[in-house]
C-alpha cells in the first residue's frame, strides 16, 4: 500500500475545515497533521478516508467527474460527505478528529467502542502535534481572536470589540 497523498489529505481537510488551502497550508502544519493521523489511525484507515472523501466529491461533481477541482453541488456534496464519511462507523469519528486536529490543535483519543472494533495505533492517545499547533489552531481565525498567551495583539488592543470577518456574517444569516 502507498502512503497517502498529502494533496487529497489537504483537498479532504479544506473540504471538512470550511477554510481555503492558502489558509491551511499558511498555518505550516498540514504535513504534521498528516502524520499525526497516520501514526494515530493507520495508513489503511487514512487511505480508505482519503477513497470516501474522493467518491463524495464525484457524487457532488456529477457529470464534471470526480477531478478535484471540479466544481461541487454544494448540497449535493454535503449529504455525500455526511453519508459516505461522517455517518460510516469506521471514517466518521476519524474525519471529525481531523476537524479538530485543525481547530484546536490537539489530536482526541477514538473512542474506546472504535479502538476496540479497528484497533489503535501506538499515536491513539490525546496529544498536542507539536507546540506551534495551539498557536495555530483554525479556532482562533475562525472567531477573529488571538490564542491566550501566544500571538500577542499589541498593547489596548484589549479595548477594541473582537473583529467577526464579513465572510462569517453572511454565513450566518442565510
């Protein structure tokens, strides 16, 4: 079996995360995270998320194919990734431990019902990637905030109302 590829793991985490690849790439930690979930799960498990996650976006493609790039159906793809990855037994708990692999920066133990149906990896435990993932966790973006004792903002910064990027609003209110 080949390692999985750190392109569809990129594509896979843009498309769980809601956030562009500049973004994920531009926090320099995708390939650890890469890693971390291989070392924790398995590249068979990785490799078989990285396959629904592929078919997912050939479900919502349609006709387009199932080129990466293709443009999605967003409803479509929604209810693909969620029958395909999120509801599956086996690639749903890990899909959403990549979630927040990405957002808070700390890889969560599998629960104890699905180490004991696929087995664990001796990287199965809660840990922290490396120290910089706090730092960079998507959480701190994503709510227009700096992550407490890191990132200073700069001094009175503290009087000023936390700043909530337009793109979220308009989200919000639809």
């Amino acid at each position: 079996m080949t390692a999985p590829s750190f392109e569809r793991f990129l594509l896979l985490s843009v498309d769980l995360t809601a956030f562009e690849e500049t973004d994920l790439l531009g926090t320099g930690m995708a390939h650890k995270y890469l890693a971390k979930v291989r070392a924790a799960c398995g590249d068979e498990v990785v490799a078989a998320l990285l396959d629904a996650h592929r078919a997912a976006r050939a479900d919502a493609a349609g006709s387009a194919g199932s080129h990466a790039r293709a443009p999605l159906d967003r409803d479509l793809f929604d209810r693909a990734l969620r029958h395909r990855i999120l509801s599956d037994d086996r690639l749903g708990p890990v899909a959403r431990n990549v979630i927040k692999l990405w957002y808070a920066g700390l890889w969560y133990a599998l629960p104890p019902e699905w180490i004991d149906r696929y087995g664990a990896q001796t990287a199965a435990g809660t840990s922290t990637v490396t120290p910089a993932a706090y730092q960079e966790g998507l959480l701190w973006r994503a709510i227009g905030a700096n992550p407490p004792g890191a990132k200073a903002p700069g001094y009175g910064s503290w009087a000023q109302p936390p700043r909530i990027a337009d793109r979220y609003l308009k989200e919000a209110t639809r």
